[in-house]
C-alpha cells in the first residue's frame, strides 16, 4: 500500500487521511493485514511513532483491529461506503427523509428573507443599522469591566429567565422611557423579538388554532405563524393601522393577536388610543392574548414616543416584546418580553427547554449600558442622527419624484413606505430588481391594494446622508425607466408586458 505524503501538511493527518480513505472506499478489504508500523515509517522516511500515534487513532475509532501475535488488521465489521470519486464519500441520505409536520410546513416557506442583508452599496434594507452609531467604545469597556468582574469564577448556566441585574435595570428603564410598570419577575430575556414570537406560539398556540394578524404582516410574524400550522385570521391595516371594527366575533376562540400598535409594520400606522382601547376591550371578550411587537418605537421624531399597548393593559392580556435590533445591533440577539402574570411561568418552562438561557455576557453590558445612564443616551443621540437620515430620505425622495410619489409612515421607527403611483403594483418586485443592479437595495412591499402604484419598505438607519441623497438619485433614473415603459404600454405600443 503506498501513501501520497508531501511536506504541506502534517505527516501524522495525511496518512491518518490516507489509511481511512483506502479503508472507507474499499480500495483495502475488511480483514487486510497492515504492514507493521516500523515497515510503513520506514518504506515512507516518517518516524514510527508519527506511524504508531495514527494506527492507535484509527484503532479507538473502530477501522482496525488487532489480534494478538499476529499484527494489525482492516476491521471486517466496516460497512462499505461506495467510492465517490471527492476524498471523502459524498454524505447521502439512504432513504428519502421524513421530516415533522412541522419541517413540511416549514419547507413550503421562503424564509430566507428573514436575515436578508442586500450587501449593495445603496442598501435601504430596512433590518441595517449603521457601525458608526453602535456605541463600540463603551460596550468594549463594559465588556471589559464584566469579564474582570467575574475572572476565576466559571461560565455556569444563570437564571433562565435572564440575569437579575438586567431585569431589574429593564424594569426601571421601561418604566421611564415606556411608560410600563413591570416587576422584573415578569420579564423574560429572549433573544430577540423573533423568539418573542416563537415562544408565543409554543405556550399559545396550537396546529389549527385561529391567531389574528396585521394585513399586511411582518413575515416573521406571519411565517413563524404558518409554520406552526396555525389558521391566520388576517384583519386589514388603514393609517391608523389595525382596524379592530374588522376583528372577527369574539366567539371565534382566536388564541393570540399579534400587532405592531406603535408603529405598523410594514405601513408606518400609529394606532390611535380609541383603536387601542377597542382592542383591548375586544381581546378581553375573546378571552385572548394580544402578542405587542415594539420593535422601533424608541424612535419617535414627532412628539414623544407613543405609550404601548401593555401600558392600558388592565386585564393582564398584553404579552409586550421589545428588541435591541433598532437601537444597538440586530447581531446581538438581545430583546425582552413583559409577561402577564399567569405566564411567567409557562414562558419560562418553555424558554428553558429551547436554549436555557440568552447568552449572560451580553445580558451583562446591557444591563451596565441601562444602569450606568449610557443607553439613554445613546438613544436620544440616534434619535437625532435618524431624525437627520429620515430628513434626507424625505427630501430626496420628494425632490426626486414630486407628486409622483407618496410617503407613509413617515413619523417613526427606521423605515418609510414609498409608493411609486406611475407604476403598477405588479412591477414592484422587478423595480426592485432593477434597482439592485443599480447598487440600490429597495424591498417590494406587500401592502393591500387601495390605489395604484408599487410599494417598497425604505429603510434608512444603515446610509449616511449622502449615501441616502446619492441612493435616490440611482433610484430616480430606475424609476423613470418603468414610468417610460408604462406610458409606452398604455399607448399600446408596447406588446410585451415590462420587463
Ligand atoms: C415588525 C418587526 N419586529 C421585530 C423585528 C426585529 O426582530 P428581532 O428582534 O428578532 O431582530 C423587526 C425587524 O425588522 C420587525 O420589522
């Protein structure tokens, strides 16, 4: 048996490599003796312990055995692999796999979209966030601090709830900037809104089980409720966003609401507080849980910040869910529910079980971040910085486009709805396609008909002004390329449908 060696790699993987390749694919039958481990280090110039260390290897792993007095052999038990030509055989699956019910569900849904960065230059993606807004410095010192802090204690498992420092320092924070009176034994640390949602589901939630959404609906509501085979009873959106005179009867047995009071998703609403209280009022009748998503309401630009659903809660029937996406970093994986009472424990039971707990270094600085003043301050300092980004987005868009655009959604959060009116709904998705190889990331919205005209989500939080001012420009020269078109198809000279 000869071995390819070179001086590349260590000698010791190449022929442990070498030996369990020839054995997987047969190329050495079960029961083959080996040759002695002083003959192969010598017939390859390696040392025999480089020779020995691997034969051990490969004996604790079960290719080789060896019987006394007589040497080292292939094992005969070894199943045969088929050779597949790559150094190691092609991983296959023997039979076709039976997935969940809930995988199947899952399959048929495009959640790609979830964690989608566009990665272009012009990027109005609406997750993005900018670097230079992230409070690096202090987070660094923090960390720091943290890691001193606990040095030669161990990493142990914490509470599953989340550390008591952070719910301590959330509570007092949400009581001052949300207008929310919780106990810190009612928040739970998640992480993200996106296990918010998914927790919700699993304590709530049955196949079949009716569960309220926005039309339209934030795809990671919506997709987390489909893929757990739940009926979706959509209820339409207006300006004033969720329009509770179109909830279904409350004998309907609806199990969970899930909506986006302060600041709709994807349209921009702000829910008047007669809607709110209708809401209420309805959820109380119906015997069932509003999901509160306040996932950007710390950026209000008008007025201050809307108070949340929960904080009119009398009945105990708002399950309330924030993030640190928008206003630190959707790569931290950082966000927090305030549970009624009568839930705490069910959510508790179930997060333990799906991860144990959020990982605590960063539960750690954020609750240092709160309680040391920094937070707040970094908030009111975004606040401005988008306030500016929002300005610049607003103003280019209306020097761009004139009246032939329309804005919503204007007033908060990170993103704006712009509706192009020149062009028809069904083209969106290739305006944004075209816009793409323009370097200009721009997202279709799915927003209910009620006057013509694409929609896309314009996410600014991530592009400094000029970016913003240089992104439209592109986006104008896209833009009046379909408008050209559609003209042209109106007129009737145009046979084949854009583009
Ligand atoms: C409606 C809504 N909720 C929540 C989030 C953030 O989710 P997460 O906290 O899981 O990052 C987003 C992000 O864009 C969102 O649009």
């Amino acid at each position: 048996m000869m071995l390819h060696l070179d001086r590349e790699a260590p000698l010791q993987h190449q022929i442990y490599d070498q030996l369990k390749h020839a054995i997987l694919s047969r190329r050495i039958k079960g029961g083959t003796r080996l040759p002695s481990s002083r003959a192969l280090a010598d017939r390859h110039g390696v040392s025999r312990n480089t020779v020995l260390i691997v034969y051990e290897q490969l004996l604790a792993e079960g290719y080789l055995e060896t019987r006394p007095g007589a040497g080292t052999f292939i094992g005969r038990s070894m199943p045969e692999l088929k050779e597949s030509g790559a150094q190691y055989p092609e991983p296959r699956s023997a039979r076709p796999v039976r997935l969940s019910r809930y995988s199947e569900r899952l399959s048929g849904l495009d959640v790609s979209t979830l964690n989608r960065g566009t990665g272009l230059r012009y990027s109005f993606n609406y997750g993005s966030v900018s670097a230079a807004d992230f409070p690096a410095d202090i987070w660094r010192r923090l960390l720091l601090r943290e890691i001193r802090r606990r040095a030669g204690k161990p990493y142990l498992y914490e509470n599953p709830q989340g550390l008591p420092e952070l719910r301590a320092a959330l509570a007092d924070y949400l009581h001052r900037g949300r207008w929310i009176d919780a106990r810190p034994e009612q928040i739970l640390i998640v992480n993200g809104s996106q296990q918010a949602i998914d927790l919700a589901l699993r304590v709530l939630v049955d196949p079949n089980s009716a569960v309220v959404v926005e039309e339209p609906c934030y795809s990671g509501a919506r997709l987390a409720c489909e893929a757990m085979g739940a009926r979706l009873l959509p209820v339409p959106v207006d300006a004033d966003g969720l329009d509770p005179a179109l909830l279904p009867p409350v004998e309907t047995g609806v199990r969970l609401a899930y909506v986006t009071p302060s600041h709709q998703f994807p349209t921009g609403g702000v829910m008047p507080a007669a809607r709110r209280l209708a809401l209420l009022d309805w959820a109380t009748r119906a015997g069932t849980y509003i999901l509160e998503d306040d996932y950007d309401s710390e950026y209000r630009y008008e007025g201050r910040p809307v108070e949340p659903l929960q904080a009119l809660d009398r009945a105990g029937q708002v399950i309330y869910s924030g993030t640190v996406s928008k206003v630190l970093a959707p790569g931290l994986r950082l966000g927090y529910m305030v549970l009624p009472p009568d839930l705490v424990q069910p959510f508790l039971r179930a997060k333990q079980l799906t991860d144990r707990h959020t990982a605590s270094l960063e539960q750690a600085v954020f609750a240092h971040l709160i309680r040391d003043g920094h937070f707040e301050r970094h908030l009111r300092r975004t606040r401005r910085r988008n306030q500016r980004r929002r300005d610049a987005l607003l103003a280019a868009l209306t020097t761009a486009f004139g009246t032939e655009v329309e804005i919503a959604g204007a007033k908060a959060g990170l993103h704006l709805v712009v509706r192009f009116r020149g062009i028809s709904a069904t083209l969106a998705a290739s305006v944004a396609e075209a816009a793409a190889q323009h370097s200009v990331g721009i997202t279709a919205a799915e927003v209910r008909a009620g006057g013509d005209g694409a929609s896309f989500v314009m996410g600014y939080a991530g592009l400094d002004e000029a970016d913003i001012r240089q992104g439209v420009a592109l986006l104008r020269e896209v833009v009046q390329s379909f408008h050209r078109r559609s003209q042209r198809g109106r007129g009737g000279r145009l046979s084949k449908p854009v583009p």
